[in-house]
C-alpha cells in the first residue's frame, strides 16, 4: 500500500484514517459511515488545493490497481 504512505507523507498531511485491506465494512451512506478520512492543514488554500489533487490523483490509481 504504497499510495497510502505517499499520500501520509504529503506536506500537507496531517492525519488519516483507511481502513486494513480484507476488513469487513457497511455499506456507506453517509458521512458517518465513510470509510476513510483525510485531515489537512496549511497556511494557504491553494497549497491544501494543489495537495488535495495530488490525493485524488493517487486514490484514482489505487483504485485501479485494485481494479486488476
């Protein structure tokens, strides 16, 4: 799970939680039961913006790799 220490390691970064791969989950329907969260921090928007596309970019190759 490279992705995941790519994404903990970005400058703006500051917690997250992903659930372990195999583990059991509800179906999600709300906000209190997604399944994973990312908490960033900054001086400046557009840096929390840059990194947020950054995550997103990531998380969209993540999900192709488990896609095959």
């Amino acid at each position: 799970m490279r992705v995941l220490e790519w994404i903990n390691a970005l400058p703006t970064v500051y917690a997250m939680s992903i659930p372990a791969a195999g583990k059991w989950m509800p179906m999600t329907n709300d906000v209190t039961t997604s399944l994973g969260w990312i908490i960033q921090g900054a001086d400046s928007w557009d840096a929390i913006e840059a990194v947020y596309r950054t995550i997103r970019e990531l998380e969209s190759e993540w999900n192709d790799l488990q896609a095959d």
